[in-house]
C-alpha cells in the first residue's frame, strides 16, 4: 500500500478515509492492484483487508448481518406494498369492466323499456 495522503483536494478524502493504492496476491498466485479508501495517515506496507471477485477485481465488502437484515425487511415491505397494489389495481380494473358492463345491459334495458312506452296494452 502506499502512504495514504492526507491532501483532501488531491486524493478526494471523505470521512477520514483517502484513496490508497493497495497490492494484493490472488489465490492463484497473481499479483494485482487497485485503489481503495483507506483511514487517513496510513503508512505503506500497513496490512488493510480487501475483497474481490472471483475475476480477482477489487469489489465492495459484503454487508453485515445488520445491514443484510435492513435490506431483507425493506424488500419484504416493498415486495408486499407490489402484491397489494396489484391486487388493489386488479379489483379496480374489473369493477370498471364490470361497472360498463352493468351500465350498458342496464342502457339496453331502458331502451327495450323506453320503446314500450305509451303503447296500449293487447
């Protein structure tokens, strides 16, 4: 790693952390780098912990069980909020179906009914 400058304007730092360049060796042997944020005033040759994919990229670490558990719930209530809307969407469309329905057969009626109308009864 190198030393973790500490020049806000020239390495982007946010939160105490600044962009380091890190090298790490892969499973297979490889060597690679890459840039990472690390805490501000690290030397180089300080040991940071990095995570990659299994194309040996530098990736996000993995959320923790608390963030896992966030997530989790917020896609349950959304996923639910998607179930009722469509079934609320659902019982709208067919009672406006059904409603012209309804209005056109009561429509129908009133014409068989209307035409009847001042006619003497045989």
């Amino acid at each position: 790693m190198s030393d973790a400058s500490s020049n806000p304007l020239a390495t982007g730092t946010t939160g105490g952390r600044v962009d380091a360049t890190v090298r790490w060796t892969a499973p297979d042997g490889t060597r690679h780098s890459g840039s990472i944020p690390v805490d501000e005033g690290m030397k180089a040759g300080s040991r940071v912990t990095v995570w990659t994919d299994p194309r040996n990229q530098l990736t996000t670490a993995p959320p923790s069980a608390t963030q896992a558990g966030v997530d989790a719930a917020f896609m349950g209530a959304a996923s639910s909020f998607a179930v009722v809307a469509a079934a609320a969407g659902g019982y709208y469309g067919a009672r406006v179906v059904l409603n012209r329905r309804r209005r056109a057969a009561w429509a129908h009626e009133w014409e068989d009914v209307g035409s009847q109308w001042g006619r003497a009864a045989n």
